[in-house]
C-alpha cells in the first residue's frame, strides 16, 4: 500500500472494454482506492456506448464519473495535440473522466479513433504514470514458449506486434502501449481487467499482472 504514495498527484489511464460492463469485476473498488490516495484515473471507452455505460455504473455507487467526447473542450481535435484542460479540470475536482474515443473534426462533425491510439494520447499528454489496457489474453506471450512475457521495451513490443496470426486487438494494444512509453508514461501495461483488483495490485503486492512496456526517451504526443 504504501507504494501507491508515490503516485499521489499523478495520472492513470486505462483503456476499458466491453467485458468489465457485462461481469461484477473490482474495478469501481480500484478506481476509489486510487482516488483515495490522490491518483487521478482517467478511463477511455472503446466507443460512445460503453462509455456511457461506464458512467451510469460507476455513478450508481459514487458520483465521479463524467462522460467526455473528444469534442467536448475540444479536448481530441481531429489534427493537432491532445487539450489537456478539461481532464486536468476534472480530475482535479475529484471526477473521473470517461472518454468515448471520437474527435472533434474540422467541420464541426465527430471523427472516429482507435480507443488504443487515444489512451496512448491522453496518457502522453497528462504525463500519465501508468497506462492499462485491458486485454482477455492477460499479456504478451513469448511466441517460442508461450510463457507470459513480464516486460518489454517499447522497441520489443513494437516487433512482437508484427506477429502473424496475433489477435487483432492485441496487436493495438500493444503499438499503444509502446507509443504511450515513447512519449513518456512512466510503464504501460497489458492485463486482464476481468481479474480482481487488477489495476491496483502491484500497490497490494511485489509484482505487476500482465506484461509491462518500460524504458524510453520523451518525444511527445499528440492525436
């Protein structure tokens, strides 16, 4: 527990799914004991109506979730970086921000995004300390082994990403993962987020679930 103090003041984002929404999972546990400790989670949806949903069942046992396109605030312009101020805003007052991966388009229409490709944003953006992506696989495998891969370099996950056959989504959360870290996460990690208190266990015990990218040289971000 104690090691959740040096987050204080930081940001996590995590990229949702749909299966969280449809099973009794540990994540609204989680995000309270982050809040809790002064960590500011920030959520993105992999479309408008799961986000929804995500707000309308967190709300039910607290009221911090706020539902967020990427027109509000301008906050995911179609071409240039990622506008901070809403989140830093909300986050600030103790909300949760739940993105539904759509951006605001030059001619004032909504634009569709890769839910990965915005997480990795947002998460370059606010500077984030850590970013999850949630994937049923639980991680990386090692394609001679099938061993589950603990860590990775940005570089490493980006070659394992060109895997044939690898499945599809995977395949993005892994590219986002390493953009994330490239453009200075502190640690990006693949997990399941079906497991009980999967985004907070590293705080509980000695180790992390899923496989972690780590390891990269700022170069910032943007949409």
């Amino acid at each position: 527990m104690s090691n959740a103090a040096g987050f204080s003041g930081r940001t996590f984002v995590l990229r949702i799914d749909g299966a969280l929404l449809a099973q009794h999972t540990t994540l609204d546990e989680d995000l309270s004991f982050l809040l809790e400790r002064g960590i500011k989670p920030i959520l993105v949806a992999p479309d408008a109506e799961i986000a929804r949903g995500y707000v309308r069942a967190l709300n039910r046992h607290s009221n911090v979730a706020v539902g967020l396109s990427g027109a509000d605030a301008a906050l995911l312009p179609a071409a240039g970086r990622v506008q901070t101020g809403i989140l830093a805003t909300l986050t600030a007052a103790g909300y949760i921000p739940v993105i539904e991966p759509t951006a605001l388009g030059i001619g004032g229409n909504d634009v569709d995004l890769a839910a990965d490709e915005v997480a990795a944003s947002i998460a370059g953006a606010t500077e984030a300390a850590r970013a999850f992506f949630f994937h049923e696989s639980g991680g990386v495998l090692d394609p001679v082994t099938l061993d589950l891969i603990a860590e990775l370099t940005p570089a490493e996950a980006l070659a394992l990403a060109e895997r044939e056959g690898l499945d599809a989504r995977l395949r993005a959360a892994m590219r986002a993962a390493a953009r994330g870290v490239r453009a200075g996460v502190g640690a990006a990690q693949i997990l399941d987020g079906r497991i009980a208190h999967a985004t907070i266990v590293e705080f509980l015990t000695e180790q992390h679930l899923g496989t972690q990218v780590t390891g990269s040289v700022f170069m910032g971000a943007t949409v």
